[in-house]
C-alpha cells in the first residue's frame, strides 16, 4: 500500500507526495514568484504532464484549446478565444472566417450590438497591418512593378508560380470586396470590412509561411485598384450572392427582403401567413447582383413542428442545386420571447439542415424601431441594452439547437416599415444611428467572401454545391503527438515495484552504499533530546544536535532500503528457483509473497497544518484506505485564493490477473463551476524475455464536448546495460476523427544520478502529419532517493503544418539549510514566450510571507497616488 501511495504520489499535491520525516515541521510558508509574460508551452517536456492533477488538467486545457484552435479550421464556428494565450494558438491557423465572426468580434461604437466576444480581434483600425512581417513586406512589395521585380529575381519554380497565382487570386478577392463596400458606402475603416480584409492578410501569411514564402498583404494596392475601378465604372464587378430567409411566421420575412430591393417583390400580411411556397427572386442592390429565397413562415410551439418540417423539407429541396451563401434568421425585436421558447422550432432547423446551418446564418431582429420596454423600477431601460438582451436570448437558443455553445452568430437589425426615420439619402436609420440596409448586406457579402478565399487557400474541404456540409474537424495533432511522447512508467506487479525501474545493476547500487550500512552500525548510541532539553542549548550547540540527527536519519533510512532491496532479490531468486523445487516448497513460498505483498502498511499520512482554520481543507477531505480502492480528492494546485482546492475525486486500483500481470485502473471526475472532465486509464503490461516488456493503455477523457479514446502499446527492452529504448503505437478517436502515431524512445543511464531521455515520433490523422522530438536531462541528488535535490532540462521542438514550435523548460528543485526548499522554473519558447516561477517552501522562516505584502502595498500605492492626481 505504501508503494501504491508512492508510485501514484504524482496525483497528489508536492507537498503531501512526500514522506515527512521532520515531525518538527509545524508552521511552513511557501512563497512563490511569478512571473509571467506570455504562457504558451508547445509541448511540455517528458514527465512535465504527470507531475500534478493541476497539470493534467491543464494539459487537458490545452488539449481543449487546440481541438478549439483545429475546430475552426475550415469551420467558421469561432471558440470565442480569451484574450492573449488562445489568440497565440488560435493565429497558428491560417484560416478565414465567416460573416459570423467577422462581425462578433467587431467594436464598433456605432453598431448597437456590443462585441459579442471579448477577445476575437479587437478594434478596427490596427488590424488594418496584420503583423509586422506581413506589413514590412507589404511596404516592400506594395507597389506593381517592385513586386513584379521581385517575382523576376526569384527561382521559377512551380510552387513559387503557383503561390503567386494564389496570392494574385486572393488580391483579386481583397479588390472585389472592397468594391463591394465602397458600393455600400462603407469605408475600409468600418469594421466589418476590417475585419474581412485582416483576415484575409492573417490568411495569406500564414499560408505565405506554411510554403516557405511571407505572402504580401497588399492592401493599399488593393484599395487603390477598387477605387480606380469603382470611378472607371466599367469594369463589371464579378459577384453575386444568394441570401435565404428563414423565422417563424409574421415576423417579417418578406417586409425584409422588400425592404433590400426597395420595392414589392413579395406582398406581405399582418394578419395570416403570408409566404405560403418557397420563392426566390433575383434583383440588383447597387450594381450587386443579388438572389434571395423567401420562405414560408414556420411556427413555434411542439405541436407544429410536424408541419414545420414539411416547410422545411420543401425548402431542402429548393436549394439543392443552388444552395445559399448566407442564411438570415429572423425574429422580432420586441417580442418578449421566453427562454428557449422557440427551442423546437430551432431544433426542427437543426435537425432537418445539420447543425452547420447556423454556422454561415446571422440573427436578423426586425422591428428595430421599437422603444425599449420600461426597466424594473419603471425607469426606460436603454436601446442597446435592450438589443443586447433579446440578441443574447436568440444567440443562446441557437447556440442550445446547435449543441455548440462556442457559436456565436452576429447580429443584424431591420426596420421595415414605411415611417421608419430615414437620412438625407432616403436610407433607413435605427434609433442609435445605424443605417441597417447596407450593414446587413455587407455582412452578408463577406461571408461569400471568405467563402471564396477559403476555397482558394483549400483551407476548407467541403464538397463544393453540397448545401451546410458538415465541416469535420481535423484531430489537434501536437497534442496527441506530444501525449503519446511522454515517458510512461511501466506497471509492475505489487511486489515488484519497489525501487526505480531505471537504476543501475543492484550490484553497482550495492558497491556503493555498502560502506553506508556498515557506517550506522558502527554508530555509537544516541539520545533524542526532549523539547526541553533542546530548549536549553546553545545556537551551535542545537545546530550541530540536528545534523548530527539528520546523518542518522539518513543512514538509517540508506540501510532500510538496502534491506528491502535484499530482501526482495532474495525472493526474486526463489521464486526463479522454485520451479525446479518440490510442490510444498512453492507453495510455502507463494503464502510468503503473498503475505509480504498484503501486510498493511499505513499510509503515510497527509501533513497536518497546526490550525483548524476552516479555510484550510486538509482537515475536511480525507482519503479512504479501507480496501484495493485507492479513493482521493483531487486539488487544484494552481490556485492562490484561499478557496476550496479541491475540484475532483480521484480512484485507482491494482489488479493481478493470473498473478502475472498486473492491471490499473484509474479514474478522475473533476467538475468547477463551468466545466466537467473526466479521465480513465487501464494500463497492463507484460514481460516477454530477460528487460523486454509490452506495456498496454486505453484512456479516455474529455476533450472540450467531445471524448477522446486512446489506445497505446509500448515494447522496451534494454539494449545495454546502460541503454534502454522503446518502440510505442497509438491511435485516438477523437469525435469523428481517427489519429494515429508512432514513437520512438532511448533512455541512457548514465550513472546513478544522471540520465537522458530522447524521444521522437509522428502522429497523423485526416492527412494532416505532425512531427515532434524532445530530449529531458535529469541529475538527481547524490543521496537519491533520501536527498531531493533535482534538476531537469527539458527541451521539445513540434512541427505541425510548417509551423515550428520549440520549447525550453528547466526546473531545479534544492534545499538551502535544514527548512528551506527552493523550486525554480523557467521555461521559453521559440515565440518569445516564457515563464519563471521561483517557489520557496521554508518551516522556519516564516518572515519570508512578508513578501506577500508587496503586492498589497504595490496597490495601496497605487490607490494614494490616483486620490492625489484626483484632488
Ligand atoms: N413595424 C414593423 N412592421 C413590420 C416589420 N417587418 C414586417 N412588418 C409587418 O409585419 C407583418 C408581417 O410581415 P411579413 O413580411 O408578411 O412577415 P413574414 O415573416 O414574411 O410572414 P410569413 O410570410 O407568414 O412567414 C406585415 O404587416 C409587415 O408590414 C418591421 O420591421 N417593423
């Protein structure tokens, strides 16, 4: 039991994984520096991930985050990322987005709909240069005849003519869109249009970088060529989009499309439905050729739903062959709709269509012209808060019928009817200033747009005609990759588990700690002082007492481990032997094994703060040891609120089959308040000749919504004495998506204290291949396993679609004096990213916690500072 404890102590916290032998510790203070510019670890080093639940929580995170990063490729779902790190993962994918994230990420004051997502790409205007790499070259290729000078210069090649080709396309897109928006009277600083052209310049480069060339955004070429053309007004602008309406009946479908062609193309009725087949109608808006699909009018409650899918199937059938661009669902502004009210009318959508309709669909709320209802306390709630609040109630409820809660789809308001306030131009204006007419279309313009580019870039593979073809999602390949590279203890049986599978011959270890065990033997005898007796000597009298008590300790620890080395080598001989003995024999032999390896060892026992501060956890949460099951709270390390760490429940179990091979499992639920994970691993291995053993693993967990089933196989044997190398398989099913990898690992022993590990291998899945190595050093205390003084250098290079990423971590862990423990971390990647954490854990010197006050005067500072700029 108390193996079991050591081997799987890596899932409990570092500080209750250790054994601790001072019972003098009482009061201890861990102080931890941070300090952060950028965290983004590409692929942790060997051993990194196991360290801690905390870790493997937040591998899983990043696992979430690259399946969110792949999710997108290719889909125009956008996980909504956070500011700073997923913004980093997310800009590795060259991909282009549609009209629906374009617009959820916009800021503009103007837009009575506020930045649906925190993050995406912020303001308008410095988008306009993508990077600086895309916009020095930009500069430097910005005008015709250079950049031809330059296309001159270069080796022809066939790769080089081709990207060209697509560069000189997608230019041609940039002008086409541009043109679209100055015939909508929007300027490239609207922020829809900056939107569609970043992307398009993020697009470019990133492809540019992927085939070994920078691709140039040239933008001002763009906009000066879109001008020219717009002015010659002869060129004819190569584009049409098809827009298909869909919402319940009444609220305004047919006004709507009236309202974009300007005239009565479809009656509209206020009193019984009005579009009774689906219709489309072809006309031009400002020279742009446009075709919309009016709809019948669907209904909302369970028991029309059999009819709504009769409308629904007919509409299908309509837009086979010319499917839409762009799909606007309509609702009412000032329909107090209840929540998820319209959830089977949704679900019907999504279940006729696929889910994928509502990732090219924008929310359309039409009688925008509405005063606002009162505020709770009768006081008129404002306009925009008012839009907010109803487009959050549409948005979530087709975010509920999608089953994708990271969709967010955009946001348009119309005003149909006749006395709606207009601008000199004769243009519909809402209440806050929005002329509709032109947003709505550009909207839905530069979803066709970044149709086009993806088309062009192949960043996209659906079937070109098939109507919201389902986009699969690529597997996230590095990290899998970089999971399966992780060095895996293998299993062993219980009586075999003792001691570290990667030590030298027990000959060498014996040689060298021979003279120790006979040193403590040979010790003259010694008294533990009493509190009291200690309370009266001197400084260096009472410093040289605990040394000399910490030698002993030491070598007497070194002779208990030796002994149950010897003792298990010794059994290890007989049970080799017992097969030539008499059948008795044997059978003494196994009820000996067998009652060493059931002897109940106590668990070692958590370290007990003095207190009983509520706060502190340790006295709420224990851990059960009554039978096989280890049963155990999990704690979230990376916490430094004075909360409840504890998020999860953490079970693991050691079966012996055939009193050969033994066989884990273990199983870990973790819930917070916004996310659930689960993870479960069964692990068996098999010896198979002298040092070669098969290990085998099928895990599952969570990966964001989906679950990821791995199963893994690994052979190792030793090649040389100090030499150990392994050959491991794995495949993944991951949603829909099947990935599988290779690895290759050599493990060199140097000595006792030092050894390196170098691992390599591929993973690929859906056609796509990532490649990644790394290579870990570790020095250990010359006292290992007593001492705990480690250092590791850890160093992994992942290469995933031309996209290189390369990581340095070092860790060292050390004591200064008796009480003091340091831990000190850094690691930095190839994209200037790094961390340092400096962890000073000390029993004695509690005036260290002191340090935790800077931050706190930092900000008093700060605070008297403001209030003398204020008066
Ligand atoms: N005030 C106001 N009235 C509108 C607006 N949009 C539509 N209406 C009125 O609402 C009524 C229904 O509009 P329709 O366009 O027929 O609605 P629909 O969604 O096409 O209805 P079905 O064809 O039955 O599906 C008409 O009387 C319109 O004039 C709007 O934005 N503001």
């Amino acid at each position: 039991m108390l193996f079991r404890h050591l081997t799987f102590a890596d899932l409990l916290p570092s500080g209750q994984s250790q054994v601790h032998r001072r019972s003098e510790t009482s009061n201890s203070v861990t102080v931890m520096l941070f300090l952060q510019r950028q965290f983004w670890d590409p692929a942790p080093p060997q051993g990194e991930h196991r360290a801690s639940t905390g870790q493997r929580r937040a591998e899983n995170q990043k696992i979430q985050s690259a399946a969110d990063v792949v999710s997108s490729s290719g889909n125009s779902v956008d996980p909504a990322p956070p500011q700073g790190e997923h913004r980093s993962e997310k800009s590795r994918e060259p991909e282009i987005q549609s009209a629906a994230d374009v617009v959820s990420s916009s800021g503009n004051s103007a837009d009575p709909v506020p930045p649906p997502r925190p993050a995406g790409l912020g303001r308008a205007a410095p988008l306009l240069e993508p990077a600086p790499r895309a916009s020095q070259q930009s500069r430097v290729n910005g005008a015709v005849p250079q950049r031809q000078a330059q296309i001159a210069e270069d080796p022809m090649n066939g790769e080089a003519e081709e990207n060209d080709e697509t560069r000189e396309k997608l230019q041609m897109i940039r002008v086409k869109f541009l043109r679209l928006a100055h015939r909508l009277g929007q300027t490239p600083h609207n922020v829809v249009v900056a939107q569609v052209l970043y992307r398009l310049g993020l697009a470019e480069q990133l492809r540019g970088r992927n085939s070994g060339r920078v691709g140039a955004f040239s933008f001002d070429r763009a906009s000066a060529m879109a001008e020219q053309l717009e002015a010659a007004g002869q060129e004819p602008l190569d584009f049409s989009c098809t827009i298909m309406v869909l919402g319940k009946t009444g609220v305004g479908k047919s006004a709507t499309i009236n309202s974009i062609f300007d005239e009565v193309k479809f009656s509209t009725d206020a009193f019984q439905l009005g579009t009774k087949k689906v219709q489309d109608v072809v006309g031009t808006v400002q020279g742009i050729q446009v075709r919309v699909i009016d709809t019948p009018g669907l209904l909302p409650s369970w028991s029309d739903q059999r009819q709504n899918e009769k409308i629904l199937h007919s509409v299908k059938r309509f837009i086979k062959k010319t499917p839409p661009d762009i799909v606007l669902y309509l609702d009412r502004l000032d329909m107090q709709s209840r929540d998820f009210g319209d959830m089977p009318l949704l679900s019907t959508i999504t279940e006729i269509f696929g889910p994928s309709i509502w990732f090219n669909a924008i929310v359309v709320l039409t009688h925008a012209a509405c005063a606002p209802p009162d505020g709770p306390n009768g006081t008129a709630s404002s306009y925009d808060m008012f839009v907010t609040q109803r487009s959050h109630v549409v948005q979530q409820a087709i975010r509920q019928a999608a089953g994708d809660m990271r969709l967010m789809n955009p946001v348009s308001l119309v005003e149909n009817h006749s006395a709606c306030r207009t601008n000199r131009a004769g243009q519909r204006v809402l209440p806050n200033g929005q002329v509709w007419k032109p947003h709505l279309l550009l909207l839905s313009f530069a979803s066709k747009i970044l149709a086009e580019a993806n088309t062009l870039l192949k960043l996209q593979d659906s079937p070109p005609g098939k109507p919201f073809a389902t986009r699969s999602r690529a597997p996230p390949l590095p990290f899998l990759l970089s999971s399966l590279l992780q060095s895996r203890p293998q299993l062993k049986l219980p009586e075999e588990q003792f001691g570290d599978e990667d030590t030298l011959d027990d000959d060498v270890d014996d040689a060298s700690d021979s003279d120790d065990e006979s040193d403590y033997d040979e010790l003259p005898s010694f008294k533990r002082l009493t509190k009291a007796q200690l309370a009266k000597l001197t400084k260096t009298q009472k410093k040289a007492y605990f040394d000399e008590l910490e030698y002993r300790e030491k070598l007497f620890m070194k002779k208990q481990l030796k002994e149950e080395k010897r003792r298990r080598k010794l059994l290890k001989k007989m049970a080799a032997s017992a097969k030539d003995l008499p059948s008795d024999f044997n059978e003494n032999v196994e009820e000996e094994n067998g009652s060493a390896a059931s002897v109940p060892v106590p668990m070692p026992d958590l370290a007990l703060p003095t207190s009983f501060d509520s706060d502190n956890p340790t006295h709420r949460y224990r851990y059960l040891d009554s039978n096989q099951w280890l049963v155990r709270p999990v704690l979230e390390t990376h916490g430094w609120d004075h909360d409840v760490g504890y998020e999860g429940i953490n079970v693991e179990r050691l079966f012996v089959v055939k009193d050969k091979i033994p066989l884990s499992f273990s199983g870990q639920v973790t819930k917070d308040k916004k996310e659930s994970n689960l993870q479960m691993e069964l692990a068996s291995s098999v010896k198979h000749g002298e040092g070669k053993a098969t290990s085998f693993g099928f895990d599952m967990q969570s990966v964001g919504k989906d679950m990821a089933y791995t199963l893994r196989s690994e052979t190792r044997f030793n090649n040389f004495r100090h030499n150990k190398t392994g050959a491991g398989l794995s495949v993944t099913l991951l949603g829909d998506a099947l990935a599988a990898g290779v690895k290759l690992e050599d493990k060199l022993i140097v000595n006792k204290r030092f050894r390196l590990v170098m691992t390599g291998g591929a993973m690929t899945g859906r056609g796509d291949v990532a490649y990644g190595g790394s290579l870990e050093a570790t020095l250990r205390d010359k006292d290992y396993p007593l001492g705990h003084t480690l250092s590791t250098l850890g160093l992994s290079i992942m290469d995933w679609r031309g996209d290189l990423a390369i990581g340095c971590n070092l860790q060292s862990q050390f004591p200064i004096g008796r009480s003091t423990n340091v831990i000190a971390r850094a690691n930095l990647n190839n994209r200037g990213a790094g961390q340092v954490t400096i962890r000073l854990n000390s029993s004695e010197q509690l005036q260290i916690a002191l340090i935790g006050l800077i931050p706190l005067f930092r900000k008093l500072l700060g605070y008297s500072q403001e209030m003398q700029f204020r008066q």
